[in-house]
C-alpha cells in the first residue's frame, strides 16, 4: 500500500515522501496515529503542490538574505573594549555584545550563533566579521574596535 507520510517516521521515511508499506502496518499504525494519509490522486496532487509552496517559499527566502547581505557589506558597528596599560586589552569582544551593538546602532536583529569569529577579538582595530544568513549566504559586517 502507498503511503504519504505526514510525519517523519523512523526507520521509514521523512515527512513528504511515498513510501511502500505493507497494509496492516498502514491501517494499523500510521493511518491510526495520522503520521501518514493513504496516496490517491488527490493527496498526491495535494504533495506535489505543497513542494511547490514550499521550493517557492525557499527561494524568496534565498532572496531576502542576498538583499540583506548586500545590503550589510555597507554597514559597519563600532564597540569599545577597555585596555589597560601599554594597550593590553582585559577580555575580548564577544558575539553577543556584537549582536546587542547591531541591534542599538543599525536596528537589526542578528542571531550571535551566526556569527562567524574564527579568532577573539582583542585589540582596538577594523574586523570584517562574517555571519550566516542563509545555508548558501554569508554576510560581511565591519566592526570597528575602539580603546574605552
């Protein structure tokens, strides 16, 4: 019997795909429990045109973060650390006082996960800070360090 699952199944299959069941175990648990529906005409046409939502919605998803990466790579946040004597600076900047910055001085909301900080930043200076917009999208935002 074929099935859509309408829940990800383990060991059978994630959520959107047929897949070929024996009929006891379709009627039985997956029909029963509704982590599937039975594949007609009409639910197969309903799958497809959800994927086609779906794939849309991705791609204006795509879009959006391309527009925003853009438009960051012009931007740019200053912070402040403290230093002590002879340029010594006491901790460094974390990505979370880099994402509080973005959201004072741009007004943008930037997930401090997504920031990409290969190395601590230590020292007063200019850091192009890479993040994570989208699976296929990094952005560029420049970050200015001042001594305090």
């Amino acid at each position: 019997m074929e099935v859509i699952l309408l829940e990800d199944v383990k060991s059978l299959g994630k959520k959107g795909e047929m897949v070929s069941v024996s009929e006891g175990y379709a009627r039985n648990f997956l029909l029963k429990k509704k982590l599937g529906v039975e594949a007609t005409a009409k639910n197969k046409n309903d799958l497809k045109l959800q994927k086609q939502h779906q794939e849309k919605l991705a791609l204006e998803k795509l879009k959006e973060a391309e527009a925003f990466a853009e438009e960051l790579k012009d931007k740019s946040i200053t912070v402040f650390i403290k230093t002590g004597s002879a340029g010594r600076s006491f901790g460094s900047v974390s990505t979370k006082e880099l994402a509080a910055a973005a959201k004072e001085q741009l007004g943008y909301e930037l997930d401090k996960k997504k920031m990409v900080l290969d190395v601590p930043i230590k020292s007063p200076g200019i850091f192009d800070m890479p993040i994570k917009l989208h699976p296929k999208v990094m952005g560029t935002l420049k970050v200015i360090v001042k001594e305090k």
